[in-house]
C-alpha cells in the first residue's frame, strides 16, 4: 500500500494545501483555540509557537504501539509546544516549557528522509497540530526526494474538523487522544473549551478519510485510525461517554489503546482527585466497558 501523500504529491494537491495552510499562519486559526495572531510577525497565541518549527528531539521509537514499531521502530519527530495545557502532561518541558530547537522545513524534510534511511515504519508526527503547514511543506520537499513511509498525525485530540479536512488524502494514520467525554473536565486539567465537541468532530473527520485501522502481513500499521485513551483517576475522563460515542458514531470496529500510564506529575499534585495514579480496578473496569460497548473493538497489545 502505497503512503496516501504520494499521489497527493504528484497531482500537485500536496503542494497546494501546503500554500493554503500556510496562509492560514497569517490570522492563525489552525486550532479551535482561534487566537488570530499573525505568527509570520512573531506573535504568539495560546500554543507560544511562532512561524519558525521547533522540535524536541527525532529518532526510532520502540514505545509506541506495537502496530507502529515493528521491528525497526516508528520514526517519531517531537515538536515543541502544545494546544493544550494539561496538567498532568508527562512531557510538560516540551509542550509547556518550549524546550526544543528551530528547524527549517528544508531541514524538517531531511528528517523525514533520515528516518526512512534509517529503517522506520513510518513519520510520526507527535503534537502536530500547531505546526501542519510547515510540516505539509516538509513532506512536498521529502515526497520529491524519495519519502514514502506512511505518515502519523499523532495529536492530543483538540482539533479543527476543517484543518484536519484538508489534509485528507495525505495522512495515512490518525492517532489522537479522545481525553475526555467532559467540557468542563477537559478545561479544568487541559485549559481548552469545547473539547468534546472537537474531538468528535475531528475524530468522525478522521475516520471517513481514513477508515479502520489496516494493517500489513507483518502486523504494522499502514492505514486507519487508532484511538487513545487515558484511564484517569476517579473516572474523571467519563471514559463511558468516551467509549459509547467512538462505537455509535466513529466505528464499532476501532482500534483503541485503553492506557493505564496515568502518572500525576508537573502541576497534578493541585487537584487531589488527580493527584495519584490509577488502581488496577479502575484500569480493569473501563477495559470491561469497552468490552461491553462493543464486542468488535480492537485493543492494542
């Protein structure tokens, strides 16, 4: 199966959604936070990210989904900078601190390429969102010179039905969070509005440019949606609300990771409800709804 953004690339629509979406830095609107700066003069909204991309770090990645890693591992890129603020954020000194480097997109392209010569599955796009136009331009300049792994836009779940629109028929696989099935959780512990409905919308979006998840005869992930959800102290992610929506108006049929890695870090401690990890039960009881929700869901190993 042949990377989405291939054929995108050589019918010219790659090229022209990356000028499209780059235009869109001008009145900055990638996100359902709005803020309308022009970060082409250096402002900044709520993500603190400009025009210039930043990254943590890149290289193979063997703690992903198995789907993803294979043998030789899913080649992660982290950026810098987060649409969202959770407090809980285990990676909180890249999304929240701005620790990273600025890259060019000549250079986010050589990356992508590194990756590929390095043996990875695939380009995994972590915290995205803030950055899809340079990271469109990047693939135009990769897809030219030999790019053709599948590519993950793996996000936090605070997303723009209309963005993720245009970019059907170049991501390969959708990762997102679904977080919570709560507004006023989700801007409690990750300070955005209307999360619910964003990520729904976006989560459905998904699912029709990219349907369920595929895989190849080695068990690696070529095409589809996975969905990830966090398991959180005192239910306070509504994960049935979670669950029933993916399997009544995304997929009864989905691939999901119920994860358990909860850990209260960064500013978690402030709220007690969050302030411990997750019991065994807890984990085993969403596990169990899920089950009951739909008995075609597939789970991560």
């Amino acid at each position: 199966m042949t990377a989405s953004y291939i054929s995108a690339f050589k019918n010219g629509i790659l090229e022209s959604r990356a000028k499209e979406l780059m235009s869109h830095l001008e009145e900055c609107d990638l996100c359902p936070h709005m803020c309308k700066v022009n970060r082409f003069e250096g402002k900044l909204g709520f993500c603190r990210a400009s025009a210039d991309v930043e990254i943590a770090s890149f290289g193979p990645h063997f703690g992903e989904e198995s789907v993803l890693v294979g043998r030789n591992g899913s080649g992660t890129i982290f950026f810098t900078h987060c649409n969202m603020r959770c407090v809980f954020c285990q990676n909180y000194h890249i999304s929240q601190l701005g620790e990273g480097r600025r890259v060019s997109v000549e250079e986010l392209a050589e990356i992508m390429l590194t990756l590929q010569k390095m043996g990875c599955h695939n380009i995994n796009l972590v915290t995205p969102t803030h950055y899809i136009p340079q990271i469109v331009s990047a693939l135009v300049i990769a897809a030219e010179n030999g790019l053709n792994i599948p590519l993950v836009y793996n996000c936090g779940g605070y997303e723009r039905r209309e963005i993720i629109a245009l970019l059907d028929g170049i991501v390969d696989i959708y990762m997102p969070d679904f977080k919570y099935g709560d507004n006023e959780r989700a801007k409690c512990y990750s300070m955005v509005v209307n999360y619910a409905k964003h990520a729904k919308e976006s989560l459905i979006e998904m699912q029709r440019q990219v349907g369920d998840l595929v895989v190849d005869e080695r068990g690696i992930a070529m095409r589809g949606l996975i969905i990830r959800h966090l398991v959180m102290p005192n239910n306070v992610a509504e994960s049935k609300k979670v669950l029933e929506f993916v399997a009544k108006e995304v997929s009864p049929k989905a691939y999901l990771n119920i994860m358990a890695q909860y850990y209260p870090t960064f500013k978690a401690h402030i709220y007690p409800e969050i302030a411990r990890r997750i019991t065994y039960k807890e984990y085993e009881e969403v596990l169990e709804i899920a089950k009951s929700i739909s008995s075609e869901f597939r789970f991560a190993d």
